[in-house]
C-alpha cells in the first residue's frame, strides 16, 4: 500500500499576524460541529476515490487548529482510522498557540489521540512577540511549553529570526535558550515579507542578505552543539524525531487536503492530481511533478533520490534537469551528487531558489 498523510487545515485564528499569508480568519462565532460534519463528509469522498493508500500521519494546521474543541479532534482521528488502514505508530500532530492554553488543553488533547504538539512561540522575548503581534508573552509561552512537554512525548516549536534589527548575538542566546527547554523538534523561519501582509503594507524591511546568512550558520553551530540535526531547511531534530508527515510533502508521497486551505496530492485511476476546496482537482502532468519534486526534494538535507523521484513523476532525473547546471553548481560548491541522490550543500541553501530555478529544464 502507498503510504498517506491527511493534513486537517483549521482557517480560524483569534487575530491576525502580521507576518502571516496563509489563508486565515479572524472570527470568533464559529459553528464547530458544522464544520467537523463537513471536514466528516470530505473524508469520506476522497478514500472513495482510491482504495490502495496506508495512513502514516495527520496533521492538524491553520490557522490554529487549537482552537478547535479536543472532542471534534477526536472524531476526526476516529473517522480516519474507520476509513483507512492506519500505521501501527501513526503520527498525529496539531499546532497550537499559547493563548488557545486554557490550563488543560493539552492533556485534553492527548486524550483525543493527538501524540505530536508543535508550539507557534515564534519569540523568546517579550518585544519581539509584540513586533510579531503575538497574543501571547513569554511567561505564558513557557508555561506552555512547560505543560506540553509534561504531556507529549513528541513536541516541536517554531520559531522566527532575522528579525529587523536582530543581532547575531541576540540570536545566538535565545536558541541556546530554546535548545534547553527540551523539546524534541525546532523549526526555524527566517521573516520574509510577504504581499498583501501587514508588515507589506507597512513598509517593514528584513535584514540584509549577509546578516541573514550569518545567523542561519549560527542556527546551524548551535543545533548541532544541543544534540539537534538539520534534516530540511529550516528543520531541525533530536534524532528519531524528525516530523514523519511533513517529510511526506518534501519526499513526495501522496496525502490528503481537507479544509478551506488544504490542498492534496492524490493518485486516481493511475494518474496524479492535486485537489483542493471544495472537492475539486486538476490533473498533474509529469513535467509539473518534476519540478515539484525537485523544489520539494532540495529542501532535505538527503537531497533528491533519484530513483523514487523517477518512479514519482515518470521522468529520469537526469532528462527533467540541466545536466551543464548541475556540473557549474557542483564546482561552485553549491551541489553534491552521487549515483543515488543529489543535495544541496550549506552554501546552495542559501540560494536554493536560485538553484532550483536554473536546474530545471
């Protein structure tokens, strides 16, 4: 059976981020049960449209998924499980913010069968959670983390650097500070500024190239340093606790969208689609996949396997790509490639979008 992943996207937020393009709403009236009867119903129609899948992981994001009652996760973990045949140890990971901690949500919903909490803190320090427009402060992030880590045993938190005016220094105590907190998985994003954000439309400018460059290669010395091993861009875990469902988007394998932002990629009658709200999908011609798999497959520090990457979309790696750009990043030092797979070095992260844009034909 194939594997699958079932990515559950909650649009609701309590306010809006700053920094923040993903599709969300700011509402506070919002009828749960419909929804979920919906999101029921959604499930439901995509396992009928292909009978060989096996379900490796679910993953809850947003928005913030942690604003959604812990019974209705529940019943979401429950109908999946009904539906598919599900992997003895399948993971099942839902986001949450600190101000969604009411003092027992997280035990709530590791009652409801969620076993993985990713943690949104993005700062470790009062003014920049403000900058942010974080709801939360750092006491209440700590405690947080503090009840997670007391209910989980698979934990993760995001966080956010290259901040206006972040110094490296700075940087450097403050992911000391979050490597001591003992959590199994950190994702670090550097800011980008965004269209049709709040920071766009204000003006707000990111630091310069170089800056950003020096603290992402402090990000990397200070990982390594508490025990943490990059394993994608901005991923980094203690070992055996990579995240199995977003390893699935950037390996290539097939999941699953519900919900007004979660978008899928599914096999039907032997070909490839990727489907999006509300039950709609469009065909996936072995050119766009490789592609695809390639900007997906760039990001892992294993880099590209070129043998699933041809069973993937079709296409021998070696015709869907610029054989003479390969050779020029290779002696520039910004690729490395074997018989099996090809990856970026530390220096192609820095310009991956670059790499990736000239390497494909």
């Amino acid at each position: 059976m194939q594997r699958l992943g079932i990515y559950i996207h909650w649009p609701y937020c309590k306010s809006k981020c700053p920094y923040c393009d993903f599709y969300s709403r700011v509402e506070k009236n919002v009828n749960q049960a419909d929804i979920i009867a919906g999101y029921l119903d959604d499930l439901e129609y995509y396992r009928s449209l292909n009978d060989g899948y096996q379900v490796s992981s679910i993953f809850f994001g947003g928005g913030t998924p942690s604003l959604i009652e812990p019974r209705y996760v529940s019943e979401i973990i429950d109908k999946v499980a009904a539906l598919w045949p599900c992997d003895e140890n399948v993971e099942i990971s839902l986001e949450a913010n600190p101000n969604t901690d009411n003092g027992r949500l997280f035990s709530d919903l590791r009652q409801a069968g969620v076993n993985r909490l990713s943690l949104g803190v993005q700062a470790l320090n009062d003014a920049d959670l403000r900058f942010l427009g974080r709801t939360h402060n750092l006491e209440q992030a700590l405690q947080s983390i503090d009840a997670v880590c007391k209910n989980f045993d698979n934990h993760s938190m995001d966080l956010i650097y290259a901040r206006p005016k972040q110094k490296s220094q700075e940087w450097e105590k403050e992911l000391q500070r979050a490597c001591r907190l003992g959590l199994k998985h950190l994702s670090l994003y550097q800011l980008t500024i965004e269209e049709n954000t709040v920071f766009a439309r204000k003006g707000v400018e990111t630091i310069s190239e170089d800056a950003a460059s020096e603290l992402y290669a402090i990000s990397d010395n200070v990982m390594q340093d508490f025990g943490y091993l990059r394993y994608e861009v901005s991923n980094y875990a203690q070992k055996g606790y990579q995240c199995l469902h977003n390893l699935g988007y950037w390996q290539g394998y097939d999941y699953v969208g519900i919900g007004n932002g979660g978008i899928g990629r599914l096999h039907i009658d032997g070909q490839l689609y990727h489907t999006y709200y509300h039950r709609n999908k469009e065909l996936i011609v072995p050119q766009e996949r490789a592609e695809e798999l390639l900007i997906m497959g760039l990001r892992l520090v294993e880099g590209v396997d070129k043998k699933r990457f041809a069973e993937q979309c079709g296409i021998n790696f070696e015709d869907a790509i610029d054989g003479e750009k390969v050779r020029q990043f290779i002696e520039q030092g910004m690729l490395v490639e074997n018989s099996s797979h090809i990856r970026a070095t530390k220096n192609g992260n820095l310009v991956l979008n670059y790499l990736i844009e000239n390497l494909v034909k």
